[in-house]
C-alpha cells in the first residue's frame, strides 16, 4: 500500500475503525505512522518475582503454573492465574474481563506488566497486561509506546495497526531529506526515525529517532515561512535613505534616549544605510519606549522624500500613536494622517486621496491600512507596532504596498528565543532590555473579594493624589455567569453608588470608533479618574499619569495579557500598583497570579506562560496562524530548532525555490503539509 492511501488498507482496520480515525484527523496511512506515541513504557526490563514490592509497577516474565481460575461475586468476576519465574511466585488478577480465563494457557510463557499491590500480607499484579514470550512483541519486553486512543480502541489494538502500517507501507518510510543534511546534520534515516518513534530498540535508539522528527518538523514550518516570506535578507532596496540628521525629531521627543534605545537606533541606522531591505523586530517589554524609535525611523524615511506606515492592531491604539505622533511631527511640517475601518466615508475618502497623492507623510491606522483600495504614494518604511497580534501575511501584505520598503516590527510581548526565531523567520532582532529612568517596580497584589473596602479607599487616595486608575472587566455586559464583573454594570455601580464624587467612564469594543477616541482622549489629558474597561485597551496604551490597574475576575485572563495589562501603569516616574481581583480557588490560577506578584520581568513571565500553558496554546492559531506541533516541543528543543534555522536559510539560499532534485521532495513534503493539509496556516 502507498502512504496516500486510506487507512482501510492497513490489516484489519475496516469502515467503523477508519470512522473513529478519522474523527482524530487520522485518514491516510501517512496520517497513522504519524500518529506518535504521547509517551512510552519501559517494559524492556523484567523483575524478578523474588525482588517484587508493593506499589511497583513492574514487568515480569513467568509461567502460569495451573489453569486460571474464574469466580463471581455479586457485582464482579475475578480472574486469577498464578505465575512463576523460577525465583517465586505471584497471583495476577483481572477484573470483569473474564474471557481471559480461556486466553492465558498453562504451561506457556507470558510477559506481565502492572502494578503491584499487597493485599492481606500478599503481593499480587492487578489486571496486568499480558502477551506471550515469543514472537515479535509490540507490547512486551521493550519499550511500549503508548498513545492517545481514539475512542473505542486500547493501546494493544493501535499498536497493532500502527505496526501493520509500518510493514506494509511501501514509500511512506522513503527519505526525502537531502543527503548533504542528513550528513551534515549527523540525522539518522526517515525509516529508522519512524520505526524508532513507534517501538524504540532501545533509549538511545529513541533519542535519535525524535531528534530526526523534531528537526523535520521544524525544518518544514521554517522552509515554509521563508517562503512566505519571500525572500532572505540582502534583497536590494529601492529606497534609499541618504540623510540621517534626526536633531530636529529628537528634540521634538525631549528626553534623551535610554542607552538601549540609542543602540537598537543604530542597528537601524546601520540596516538603512546598507542599501539593503531592513527587515527588523524590535522586541522591548511593555513601557521600555519602543514608540520613540518607530518615530525616529518615521522621521528618517520622510526627511529622505518617502512616506511611512505605521500599522497597530486596535483602533484605539491606532488613534492614540496619530495623536502623539501628530504633536510630534506637526512642527516641523510633516504630516500625518489617520485610517481605521471606523472613519466616515467622507473622510476616508480625503485620507485616501491624500495618501495617494503623497500629501501625506506619514500615515497611522489599523488593518485598514492593509485594503486594496489604499494606495501609497511612495512608503519607504512600514512599521508594524503589537506585532504578535498579526499574523505573517498582513506584516506581508503591508510591505507589498510598496516596493520593497524597510520593514520595522515592535512587539511587547516578549516572545522567548526559540519561539521568536520561528515567527519572525529571517528577522533580524533587536532587543530594548532596559527601561526610561525613574521607573518604579510596579507592586501587584493578588486579593479576593474580601478586599474591596480597602480597594475602594486606595482608589481614592490615590485619585486625591492626582492619580488615575483602570478598572478591568472580562465582560461588556452582565451575562448568564454572575461570577464575572461586566463593564457597563460595575461602571453604573461605582459611579451612583461607590464614588459618585469621581469622575467615572466606561470603553469598550462595542462603542463607536470616535467615541472610543473621545474617551481616551479624556482619560489621557486627565478629565476621567477611573476608566472602567475590557481589554480593548490591553495593548498599546500610554498614560503616563496612570498609577493603578485593577483587573478583575483576573484568573481569566492569560499571563501574558495580564502582563500588557499592568503594562498600562508604571509609564511615568511615579510608584504605581496592580491589583489582580479573584475568588477563584484553583490551584493553577493561584498559581499564575502568583507568578503576576513575584515578577515585573515580561521574559520570565512569557517562559512560565509557555510552561503553564504549552506552546501550542501559546501560539493560538488565532493569533499566528502557526499549525500544532506533531512532535516538536518549541520550548524545550530550542537547540534542534537553531540547526534547523540555519540549514533552512542554507538550503533557501541556494535553492529559493526548491527546484534541484535533491529538495524537491522536501518541496512536495512541504506542500503537501501546508497547502493541502493546513489550508488556513497564517491567517
Ligand atoms: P512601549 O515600548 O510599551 O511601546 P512607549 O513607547 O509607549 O512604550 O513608551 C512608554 C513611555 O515612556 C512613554 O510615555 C514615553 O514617552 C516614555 N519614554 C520612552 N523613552 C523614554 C526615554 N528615553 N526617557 C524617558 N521617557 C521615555
Ligand atoms: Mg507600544
């Protein structure tokens, strides 16, 4: 049979069996040898009767010494057999299974593996699987690899599929990995790798079986994005950046540059003045003034006669940075203008046309920017703020519009290492790693409802000082789940009932663009003392005079996006606090509010995200449109995944298109996974 065909054609799998496949997306037989074990057992040892304990479990290898007897109670039927090895002997049972009365021979050898128990002073094995000691054993004596079942099979059935595959599959076990890789990179062969993954000969044995997995798997996401991406660095650019006299915005920003930022600045500079495309990410925890380089690299691109675009993922944002930048640019003539999907269609129109015309210098917006009707007069830089909230194709899309532009990316969330390098391809990074001066740690306290008084009194306190505050809810509006604080309600509730002297407003995703607008307005010149809100404003957002954040029914939300949350306060040089409001008693809520209170650090706080949740979560495909790892483990096999990174820009390098005979398997491998199999990859 080939790989392609369905898993009909494996040994006993008929119409029902392939049906329960197939709910698990099991369809081919390529599909099942891939279906890798979620862990495995090492029955490869056997113990002793003699050296047996109590709560072990163990393997042992024995002879049934009498025919197995079978009883009923009332509710249950017991099979028992008594095995011995030579160096004792020991009673198994087995429960309400009582067809293996007539499955166990006496006289004949069998391999047992359970656990333990000692039960009125005597050890015995409970329900102990079982195979005879002879033959090809897939389930006894070796390591058993044990696998998540689909409904309505045991391990013994799939096993037994998943071998019958494995001999009989004619090419699913061809390699297609160049030889100069497989060399190179010291792999071991597909078919050792496939046969090792499922029924290991040995530790050693697997460990190079699952490196050779892993390596494939990275290597085809990361071909793949290469390819999407389209091309590796050195690609001439068309704009050409010649002045770098940047006096006049700097004086214009009116702090000095922390160290950090002056030498993510000349990484820039020196990208720019290479003559190739920038392609740059430039990674900084929340508040560490990633905007301030956006706006120099802006400034650079106008001064030397192109436009430059600034995309941001909510309109909020989006309206926020037109406003800064507006009050930065303004004197010294350079013009900037707004596009989100919210503006009227008059003024869209106007905006249209000034950006076409090159009216407008720089030009401040969200996915609208990314519309085939926008036209671009000359964008000779593109920037891309809260990139993780993108996928790869609207970071492409947005450079299409131009020929060839400079690429700048800012993400606040800090991505750990290994995961950067898978989503940011051929990116090169930069890393802001210290904050302006005068920032305080924020203080973040976990409490329950029992706390509200006293939550009450520091807001106002806090408000007498001058301060403002944010109020987090995970609703708009009250639903069926009382538990959950909503916007609207608990707004109305603090402003008649709690603080009817504060000055109190709500936003949220629901309201229209320019009210949004209008309320952040307020709230960043001072007018509002405490913003009740969703997490529309989870990212982004700068008001420096904000000092505290509350968020409640706080386990809801993830670590990461708690983290952007306190992000909000701590923006200026006063002390500010984080409140995480929640009644939940669970242990890994707790937990993650507890790692909240132990640290400000974005990294340690993204690898412990990563460690709670799992990378696949992490991703969210929603978010990135990355597809699950079979396999890989993104946070654990960082080392596979740096020879992987630079045996695929290698191979990309020498072979953009995979055309030599010796990638064009992997081509086809890697259409196969990401064209037909996951249409939806990258949004
Ligand atoms: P983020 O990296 O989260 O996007 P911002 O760029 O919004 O951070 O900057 C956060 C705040 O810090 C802003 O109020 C900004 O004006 C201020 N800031 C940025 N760089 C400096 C600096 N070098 N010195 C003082 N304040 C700075
Ligand atoms: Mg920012």
């Amino acid at each position: 049979m080939k790989a392609a065909d369905s898993i009909q054609t494996v040994k006993n799998i008929g119409e029902a069996r392939a049906a329960q496949f197939g709910r698990m997306g099991i369809e081919t037989v390529d599909d099942l040898i891939s279906y890798y074990p979620r862990d495995y057992e090492d029955r490869s040892v056997t113990t002793p009767v003699c050296e047996l304990e109590a709560d072990n479990t163990v393997t042992i290898r024995g002879k049934i010494m009498r025919a197995p007897e079978a009883m009923r109670t009332r509710t249950l039927s017991v099979v028992s057999a008594v095995v011995s090895d030579g160096t004792g002997s020991i009673v198994c049972v087995w429960f309400n299974q009582p067809y293996i009365k007539n499955q166990l021979k006496q006289g004949v050898e069998y391999s047992f593996t359970g656990k333990v128990s000692e039960r009125m002073g005597r050890l015995q094995l409970n329900s102990p699987d079982y195979e005879a000691v002879n033959a090809e054993s897939l389930n006894m004596g070796r390591i058993v690899p044990v696998y998540r079942l689909p409904a309505k099979m045991s391990q013994r059935m799939i096993r037994g599929y998943i071998k019958s595959a494995l001999d009989c599959v004619e090419d699913g076990l061809e390699e297609y990995m160049p030889k100069s890789v497989l060399k190179g990179r010291s792999l071991c062969s597909r078919e050792f790798a496939v046969r090792n993954i499922h029924f290991p000969e040995n530790d050693d044995a697997f460990f190079k079986a699952r490196r050779r997995l892993v390596f494939d798997e990275l290597l085809f996401l990361q071909l793949h994005l290469l390819e999407l991406k389209g091309n590796v660095s050195s690609k001439k650019s068309g704009v050409k950046i010649k002045d770098f006299d940047i006096s006049p915005i700097l004086s214009q920003l009116g702090f000095e540059l922390t160290n950090a930022q002056k030498r993510v600045l000349s990484e820039i500079i020196s990208d720019l003045k290479k003559g190739c495309v920038m392609n740059r990410l430039i990674q900084g925890d929340v508040g560490s003034g990633k905007t301030a380089l956006a706006v120099i690299s802006a400034y650079l691109a106008v001064i030397n006669g192109y436009q430059a675009v600034l995309m941001a993922p909510t309109d909020v944002l989006a309206g926020q940075h037109f406003k800064s930048f507006e009050r930065l640019f303004s004197p010294l003539g350079i013009r900037c203008d707004l596009l989100t999907s919210g503006l009227k269609k008059k003024e869209k129109d106007d905006a249209y046309k000034r950006i076409s015309s090159g009216e407008s210098n720089i030009v401040i917006g969200t996915h609208a920017l990314i519309q085939d009707n926008v036209k671009y007069s000359n964008p000779g830089l593109v920037i891309t703020d809260e990139q993780h909230r993108f996928g790869v194709r609207q970071r492409e899309k947005l450079s299409a519009k131009g020929n060839e532009p400079h690429v700048l990316v800012m993400t606040a969330t800090p991505i750990p290492r290994t995961l950067a390098l898978i989503l940011y391809g051929d990116l090169d990074i930069s890393v802001i790693d210290e904050l302006p001066p005068g920032r305080q740690k924020i203080d973040t306290f976990a409490v329950d409802h029992s706390y509200y008084r006293r939550l009450y009194a520091f807001i106002k306190k806090e408000v007498a000082k001058g301060r403002q505050a944010y109020i987090i809810c995970p609703m708009i509006e009250e639903n069926d789940n009382a538990e959950l604080r909503s916007v609207l309600s608990y707004t109305e509730e603090l402003k008649n009932d709690i603080f009817p002297e504060l000055n109190i407003a709500c936003v949220h995703g629901k309201l229209k663009n320019d009210e949004k607008q209008k309320i952040m307005e307020r709230f960043a010149s001072g007018d509002i003392d405490v913003l009740v809100s969703t997490t529309v404003i989870e990212v982004g957002i700068n008001v420096p005079n904000a000092s505290l954040m509350i968020i409640e029914n706080a386990e809801r939300f993830g670590l990461s996006a708690l983290h952007q949350l306190r992000g909000r306060v701590g923006r200026g040089s006063d002390k500010s606090y984080c409140v995480l409001v929640s009644d939940n008693k669970n242990k890994l809520a707790k937990e993650r509010l507890k790692i909240m209170c132990s640290t400000n650090d974005g990294f340690v706080i993204s690898e412990k995200d990563l460690e709670l949740r799992g990378p696949g979560d992490f991703f969210g495909t929603r978010q990135h449109g990355l597809p699950e790892m079979k396999i890989a483990n993104l946070y654990k096999d960082i080392d596979i995944l740096k020879e992987v990174q630079s045996v695929a820009i290698d191979i990309y390098r020498g072979d953009r298109e995979l055309k030599t005979i010796e990638n064009s398997l992997l081509k086809a491998k890697i259409y196969e996974l990401f064209t037909t199999k996951i249409k939806k990859i990258c949004l």
